[in-house]
C-alpha cells in the first residue's frame, strides 16, 4: 500500500489481498486495524482551525430505536408482512426528517413545535406498527415481547447529541457526538441557503465530518498469532466496477418486496437481477457482471456521491434528490472482492443463497453497535483506517472504502430476523468463531474512488462527497455498509473453500 515505485507495481489482485489483510475479521470487535478504537482521530470539538463551530442548540434530526434490530425471532411465516411494515417505519421516520428540515421558521417561534407536530404523532404512529408487527408475530404461532412498545418514542436530536461511533478516547464504545459539532448554515458550492446542517441538500456532511488523513497518526495494529490450523488462502473474484450503471434503491434483504426499501441508491456488480422482488430462483437465472460465470452472488454497497452543484438522473426521485441525496454519482475505479481465510481455523464453504450485511446504515442515530465503516486513501492503508470521518486523501492519493464482512456462521440458517444474528465475526484476538459457530471464507470488499480533495474553509466543506443514506442520517461516514448474497453453482463455493483451506491464491 506503499506509495513508492515498486509497490505501485504490485498487481491488483496482490492489492486486495493486502486491504484483506488489513480488514481480516474486521467488525464488531478490532483485529488488524483498530477502526473503532479511534483514540488517533483528531477530537472531533477541536480538530484545528477549519473545523465547523458550535452553533447554538437546535434540532437536526430525529432519532428512533431501530425496531429491526429487536426483532429476533419472527417466524418465517410472518417475516415477509413484518418486513413491510418495518420499511413503514423507515418511511415514517423520513417523513418526520423532511417535515423537521421544512419548519425551521415554525421551531424557531414555537419551542414545543418539533414535540407536538413532528415527534409527538410519530411516536403514535410507530406505535400502531409496532402493535402491527406483533400481530403478524402471533398470528403465524409466535411470541412477541409487548415491552417493545417502548421502542415507538423517538428524539429530537441537536447537532452535538448525535451518537456515529463515540467521541474517540473511549474505545468507540460512548454515545458522545462523533459527527462533530454540526455548521448549522453551512453552504457550498451549489448548496442551499444557511439554515440546514451542511450539505449540498441541507442535510451533510459537514465540515467536522472530514480530516486531512496526513494528520492523523497511524491506528492499524498487527494480525493475529496464525495457527497450525489456519487457512491462509485467498480467493478473488473480478466482478467490475458497475460501469453498465446498474442501480436501485430497494434493500431484497432488508426490505423484500418493498420498492425504495434502502431510501438510498446502491451500485451492484455480481447478480444482475438484484431488486426488491427478487427471489432465490430469480438469482440463480439473473446473469452475473463476473467473470467466473459460477459466481452469481450479489455484491452490492450505497453509492457514493460527489456534492459539487452538480446533479444527476435521481434529483427528483425517491431515494435519491427527494431524500436528501444528491450530486454526481462516482462509479469506482477499482472495485477488488476478495474472500480469506481464517488465522484459526480451516473453513467450510459458504451456504447457497447466505445473506449477510456489513455496517449499519442507521449507525449515527443507533449507536456504534454495529457500524464497520473502513475509510481511508491509497498510501494510507496500513497505516491509517477511519470510522467517524472521510478522509481529504493528498494529491495523487485516492479515497478508498473497505469492508470485512462476518466469517462466522451458525450452520443452519441463510438469514435470520433481524440480519444479523446467523452470523458472527470471530474473536478480534484469537480468530476463533463463537461456540456453535462455523467458520467460512471471508468476503472483503476494496472500493476505490477518484475524488477531488475536498476544501474546509471558514468551517465550510466546499466539494464534500459523502456515502448514500437515509436522510436522517446525515450522510455520516459511520453509517457505511455492504450487502451480499451468496449465489454460486458448478461446486464454485467448495472451489473456494479448499483453495482457502490449501493456502493457494486462486482468481
């Protein structure tokens, strides 16, 4: 990851194994980069002169219990109705965001405004749902906990109470503000009038939510002790670079059946036929972008958007402009997937249709829990990985995002309710899977991005780029996040598996 001549020279294929490196059994917890233990990120009050001031209390979002996350044990039965109706909520919670960001002149007159009007009727409507919800639970033989209920309130958040990842000297682990203290009428370049919260479309990034990464002090740590029964493989896949522009802004894990489910855009290479609607069989017939025709599986991540005044095709859709995220979409310029292998462990091929997602998209609001976003730039790699901001890469230096993805999976379940708990990463010390567990290859993803360096001026972000999100999010780097679905044939995913087991790298 060098910056001189030889490493420049390094194929890459070699290049993605060594971000895999970096990132191996990445996640929850921290094994070979540190990315929540942000303890070498500058304090996001006083991290030097260009950085956005405090402006005075005010609301700039809304936050709810992600409900989703409660949700462990819907039958099958009933999963597909609960999906609708958490994508309700995710609707409501939008709706409640843009009405926030409309009556700005209403707030400032009126101090219990944001309660009676926004917060208020939406808590009644989560609470309808919630009640919804546990209706479906029930009704397909189910048990549903009644105290979730509690989860229908929400908050009205000020800049300097949102909760991406804590204040870096605590291990990552406080719910202290980790996008920075917000520029309340911060404009750039095409942007709006002061009044938002930065942003080309008034709701970020703003200037704290960056760093000149040549300022920040190395934060990656060594690999963990290999085992004599370590798999110590690579396989990587070449699936391109979503060139051909295939996009949507549905969620088929989260939300199926529920057309802009994501509320924001996703690049998607792998499985061609990837939307709301789709089903197992409609992957296997789908077409792949890859290479190796065997490998259908669906890589698919949120787009990420250079905010220059320009606009693109989505300014006036859903998902896109009408949800606050706007400007030019960057096609990568690499997009490298690898899978590894384990320190521990051999391990045994992934399952046939296996869903996993990586990061939280709602991590500003939820809380570092489950965040896994890996920012970073060419050059910069092994020294320096960051959570709670983007980087402003120096000239000839390329922003760069990565992800690990769990390696952990319970042998029986392909999903379960609320995403998560069939898979697992292991242990950040030892490599080792949680009991019951099994270990498989690990997916990794090294997305590259020819970025012009963003400028802080006056507290102001002038050409910002930022990830795709829910626009109650703010566009904070912490809610990064992949998808994946595992879709192989003619023994593809036994092919891996034994090339990972052999120590061979395999393409």
């Amino acid at each position: 990851m060098g910056r001189n001549t030889r490493k420049r020279r390094t194929p890459p294929a070699a290049r993605a194994v060594a971000a895999a490196a970096v990132l191996a059994l990445g996640g929850g917890g921290l094994v070979w980069a540190d990315f929540h233990a942000s303890a070498h990120e500058p304090d996001h009050q006083s991290w030097g002169g260009d950085a956005t001031k405090a402006a005075p209390a005010r609301v700039t979002t809304v936050s709810c219990p992600d409900v989703g996350q409660q949700l462990t044990n819907v039958p099958d039965a009933a999963r597909r109705d609960v999906a609708n109706e958490l994508a309700g909520l995710d609707r409501q919670i939008t709706e409640a965001y843009s009405r926030l960001a409309a009556t700005r002149d209403a707030q400032a007159k009126d101090a219990g405004f944001v309660q009676n009007a926004i917060v208020g009727p939406l808590k009644e409507k989560r609470a309808a749902a919630i009640d919804r919800i546990g209706t479906d639970v029930r009704r397909a033989g189910g048990s549903f906990d009644d105290t979730l209920g509690r989860l229908a309130a929400c908050t009205a958040q000020t800049a300097d109470r949102t909760t991406a990842g804590g204040d870096g000297r605590n291990g990552g682990g406080g719910r202290r503000n980790t996008g920075g203290s917000q520029n309340q009428g911060g404009q750039q370049n095409g942007g709006r009038p002061p009044g938002g919260i930065g942003g080309q479309a008034g709701n970020g990034p703003v200037a704290a939510d960056f760093v000149d990464i040549t300022k920040v002090a190395p934060n990656v740590q060594g690999k963990p002790p290999r085992l004599r029964t370590a798999s110590t493989g690579t396989f990587t896949t070449r699936c391109g670079v979503n060139a051909n522009k295939n996009h949507n802004t549905d969620n088929v894990i989260v939300a199926p059946g529920v057309a802009n489910g994501a509320h924001h855009l996703h690049d998607y290479v792998g499985n061609q036929r990837v939307d709301a609607f789709a089903g197992n069989r409609t992957f296997l017939q789908g077409g792949t972008s890859c290479r190796n025709r065997a490998d259908l599986s669906a890589y698919y991540w949120p787009v990420v958007r250079v905010q220059d005044g320009s606009r693109d095709f989505d300014q006036d859709r859903d998902g896109g402009g009408k949800e606050g995220n706007v400007g030019r979409v960057l096609t990568p310029v690499q997009a490298e997937i690898t899978y590894v292998g384990s320190p521990a462990a051999k391990v045994v091929a992934m399952p046939r249709f296996l869903r996993v997602i990586t990061g939280d998209a709602k991590a500003a609001t939820n809380g570092p829990a489950n965040a896994n976003a890996h920012w970073s730039c060419t050059g910069f790699e092994n020294k320096v990985q960051l959570t709670q901001q983007y980087p402003i890469c120096p000239r000839g230096s390329r922003v760069v995002r990565s992800f690990a993805f769990q390696n952990c999976w319970d042998g029986q379940n392909t999903d379960s309710a609320n995403h998560r708990t069939h898979v697992a990463f292991a242990d950040p010390a030892s490599g080792v899977c949680p009991p019951g567990f099994k270990t498989i290859p690990q997916l990794t993803m090294r997305l590259v991005y020819a970025v012009d360096p963003p400028a802080v001026r006056d507290g102001r972000v002038v050409n910002a780029y930022a990830v795709d999100g829910f626009p109650e999010q703010l566009h904070k780097a912490v809610t990064d996040h992949d998808d994946f679905i595992s879709v192989t044939r003619d023994g593809l995913a036994e092919r891996i598996a034994d090339c990972l087991n052999r120590g061979r790298n395999c393409a």
